[in-house]
C-alpha cells in the first residue's frame, strides 16, 4: 500500500471528484475534500469516510476561500502531497449566442479557479520539492464540436496552461498531469448541465439543432460508466512514485476518438463531423440542420 498522502481535491461535491475523495479515503489517504457548498453535499461525500476525510467550503473563484484552505491543510497536516483539481461545469450553447457574462464565468471557473489552486499550493510543494499537480480535463481538451464551444475553450486553454506548468515547475521535482475523461454518466451531462441564456430562453436560431445535439448527448451519456473508474484512476495517480505522463485519456471512447481525431487531418475530420448522421454527439446537431429550412 502506498504511504498516505494528503490531497486536496477541488469540486467534490458529486461526478469525478466525489467518487476520487472516496476512493482516496478508503485507500488511506487524507482527503481535503472541497466544495462551494459543503451543508447541500459534504455529509453525503465524508460518509462512512471516518477521520481520512474532512469537507471544507472551496469555490474555485474565491482566491481567499483557497487560501483558507491551503492554510490549513498546511497548519493541520504539514505538507500537501497532491492537488485535484476537478471544479468545472459544462456550458452549452452556439458561439453566437453566448454572452460575455457566460463565457467569462466558464473559463473562470475552468480554466483561472486551476491557476488559483496551483498557485496556492506551489510554494509549499516547491520547498518540498515534491508534488503532484492533476488538472482534470476532457477529450473535449482536444477536440471540439457544435455547442461546446466554451467549454472546449476553456479545457484546451487549462491543457495548454498545464503543459507549459509541467515545464516550469518540473525542476523542483513537482509532476503535473492532464486526465482525459471520455463521456460519463455524471452530474456534469445532465443536473449540472447549464444553458446559454438565449438557448434556455428560446432566442436562438440554433435552437433546433442545439437541442437535438443536447437530447443525442445526454441519451449517450445515460449509457455511458458512471464516475467510479474515473475516481479510481485519480486515487492511482495520487499513489504512483513513477513520473507521471503528461496526458492520461481515461476509458475506451477517450482513446478511441483521441486516437482517430490524431490520425486525421483537420479537412477529414470536418467531413466526419458534418456528415455524422445519428442522434448521438455530433450527428444530432447537423441532421437537425439538414431536416431544417437551409439558414437563410
């Protein structure tokens, strides 16, 4: 068994991160388990946890609620071994659509509440020098389609900010991670989903084929694994001693559609996307179109 660890994982409160405080505890390790809103989900997470793992209030945005955090991780255990960080939503809608209120909320969330965290957490590690930095991402960290374009954005972006992050802070000996999810059936594809305004309030002419893209993708994501394997290749990460790869696609259909979208060119890939003619992600949103009046 690996020797115990003190985590902090951010965005615990349900999907990935629940499943990985969980599975850190059972192992052994000390979870700091953090979420915006510990009363609504903290004693479903800690259940049956005992003392390997605590909630605290952590909201990604919040640079002083980190701080608290980090602080006290610090004060109560010493060191902080690893940091997850999971926080993020899913925002769906057509660039057209979107506001700047919107967008600037995704990529706060997704992309600048990860710097926040790796920026709290770096001093300590680097007096250590040693740590373990996982930035969960997404294949939608290096592929995009219809209506997912804020999301896309703000995954590549932290791809980009991660890769440039292993570089600068390897010499101390601290190793950073990208993990690459596949579709799952978690909060994120349904309760959490959230719409851009014009598309919640019907004012969008990509109305129609956003919403069949919507139905496709949450009747895939209905058949897809639940978070638990997720979880569980996290707690692997938090426990190996080998260097960590600089990416890590997670289940069949993350290395299956990575792995096409690699041997593509990007005018072949544009031509699978658009001639896709099913009710799953993307084909839905373009045979919506095709069963429409050409745009005018």
């Amino acid at each position: 068994m690996a020797s115990p660890q003190v985590v902090i994982l951010t965005g615990s409160s349900s999907g990935f991160g629940a499943a990985a405080a969980r599975e850190l505890a059972v192992r052994g390790h000390h979870v700091i388990a953090t979420m915006r809103d510990p009363d609504r989900s903290g004693a479903a997470v800690a259940q049956s946890m005992g003392d390997n793992l605590e909630v605290h209030r952590l909201d990604v945005r919040d640079r002083a609620s980190i701080d608290a955090v980090v602080a006290m991780a610090l004060g109560r255990h010493g060191r902080i071994d690893a940091l997850v960080n999971n926080a993020g939503y899913l925002l769906l809608g057509a660039i057209e659509d979107l506001g700047e209120d919107e967008l600037a909320s995704q990529i706060d969330t997704n992309l600048i509440g990860g710097v926040r965290t790796a920026q709290a957490v770096l001093p300590a590690m680097r007096q250590r020098r040693r740590g373990k930095i996982i930035n969960v991402s997404s294949v939608a960290g290096r592929m995009t389609g219809p209506a997912f374009g804020a999301y896309c954005a703000s995954k590549w972006a932290l791809e980009a900010m991660s890769e440039t992050l292993r570089f600068e802070v390897s010499p101390w000996g601290i190793d950073v991670v990208i993990v690459e999810p596949g579709t799952q059936h978690t909060g994120a594809q349904f309760d959490n989903m959230v719409l851009a305004r014009r598309l919640r309030e019907g004012d969008s002419p990509y109305a129609g084929p956003c919403n069949a893209l919507i139905r496709g993708h949450q009747g895939y994501a209905g058949q897809r694994p639940g978070p638990r394997t997720v979880g569980s290749m996290i707690a692997d990460l938090v426990e190996t001693v080998d260097p960590l790869p600089l990416r890590l696609p997670i289940g069949d259909e993350a290395a299956l559609v990575l792995g096409m979208r690699a041997r593509m060119s990007d005018e072949e890939f544009e031509e699978a996307m658009r001639t896709m003619d099913n009710d799953g992600f993307p084909g839905a949103y373009f045979k919506a179109v095709r069963s429409e009046a050409p745009p005018s």
